[in-house]
C-alpha cells in the first residue's frame, strides 16, 4: 500500500538557518503531495501542496519539489524563524483513497 | 470563519468504559474525516463522511467505534468498550469537496487516555 517516510526529529536550528525536512514516498501511479503544519496547541492546516511531477509547492516562505524520480518531496526554507516551530507532516493522496501521512517532523527554532 | 469545533479536549477514562466525542465541522463542509492520531505517529482515517453517508470505514474498528454525522453537519465518534491502545489524540476535519485532496480543515482534536 501507500506509505509517507520522513526523517525523525526534531530538528533544531537556530534562527536564519536553512531548513530541509525530507520526506519520501511509496505509491504506485501519480500521488499528489502535500505538506501540513501543526503548530502548538492548533489543528494540522495545509502549507503547501503539488499535484504532479515535477511542480513546485510553495508558501510562506517555504517550498517542496515533487520529483518522481527519487520520490520525494523534501520541505525547504531558506531563514527560519521562530514562530516556524511546529510539527510538520508530509502526506499523498493516490485517486480515490484516503491521505495517508507520515509521521511527522517537530522544528525547533531557537532565537 | 470559525474553525472546525470539538469537544472535550481531553479525556481520561478506564478500560472498558465508553466514551464520545463530538466535531462541529466549518459550515457549508460537506466532507468531514475523523482521524486517529498515535503519539508519534502521523494521522491515521478512521471513517469519511459525504454529508451524511459513508463513503469509507475500511480502517474504523467496528467492533468497537462507531461514528454518525446526523444531518450531514455535527458528528459523534464513539468507542465502546475502550482498550488501552485506543490511547491517541482523536481528529476532526472537514473540506468543501468530497475528495481527500481537497484542503482538509483540522480541529484542535480530543486527547484520549486510556487506563
């Protein structure tokens, strides 16, 4: 079946830093992927997402590539913040079935 | 626009016992998902709703949980009788369309602790 890996965390780093969480996928056919954000105490909410090969997802300063090829869709920001910290989950979404996420990855950010 | 609602946040309960838990969804949100989340763990679907019918439950526990989504708007979650790794946080979300790659709206979700 369909399955989303991400690197464990949490990654901390320190304000300004460049950020790389990776994620990468098993599905057969042509997965949309997405990723979403949790921040504390909040509900989960869509950052960004990316419908076929090769299109970029970005927003709020963060971006995702899906690549076929090396199936993955690794999330990257050039300057973090504070406020970036949060948990962040990398899902798919194969036609006709349900979004399956991975385990998630907390960013810590420290002033 | 208010967000997706739920109720309790927390609950602490014995093996055995039952327990519910409610979702008032973003209005006009047709599709409403609830989820179950393990502590360390991505969420996981248990049961999607399209207004007030089922479109999948192949990973809701029967045996155990059952969910309704009277009126196509409010839901209930219920599990009965509660085990010890019924333990997780327990999420609901709604969207506009009915497909799963719609941008889902999340509530702040009910931690249940099992003991």
């Amino acid at each position: 079946g369909d399955s989303v890996t991400q690197m464990e965390g949490p990654v901390t780093l320190s304000e300004e830093a460049f950020l790389t969480i990776n994620c990468t996928y098993t599905a057969t056919g042509y997965p949309s992927l997405f990723w979403y954000v949790q921040y504390p105490g909040e509900g989960l909410q869509l950052l960004l997402k990316a419908t076929k090969a090769d299109d970029k997802g970005s927003n709020k300063g963060f971006e995702a590539t899906y690549r076929k090829e090396t199936t993955s869709f690794h999330l990257e920001k050039g300057s973090v913040q504070v406020s970036d910290s949060a948990v962040y989950f990398c899902a798919l979404y194969n036609a006709g079935n349900m979004l399956t996420f991975g385990g998630g990855t907390r960013l810590m950010v420290k002033p | 626009e208010a967000g997706v609602a739920q109720s309790p946040r927390y609950k602490i309960i014995e093996k055995r016992q039952s327990v519910a838990f409610w979702c008032n969804p973003i209005s006009g949100h047709a599709t409403l998902y609830w989820y179950q989340q393990i502590l360390g763990q991505g969420p996981k679907l248990l049961i999607q709703f399209q207004n007030n019918g089922v479109v999948d439950d192949s990973q809701l526990p029967k045996d155990r949980f059952s969910a309704e989504r009277l009126k196509g708007v409010d839901s209930t979650l219920k599990i009965q009788p509660a085990k010890l790794e019924d333990s997780a946080v327990y999420l609901c979300a709604s969207s506009l369309g009915g497909r799963a790659d719609n941008e889902q709206f999340f509530g702040p979700g009910t931690r249940l602790t099992v003991l």
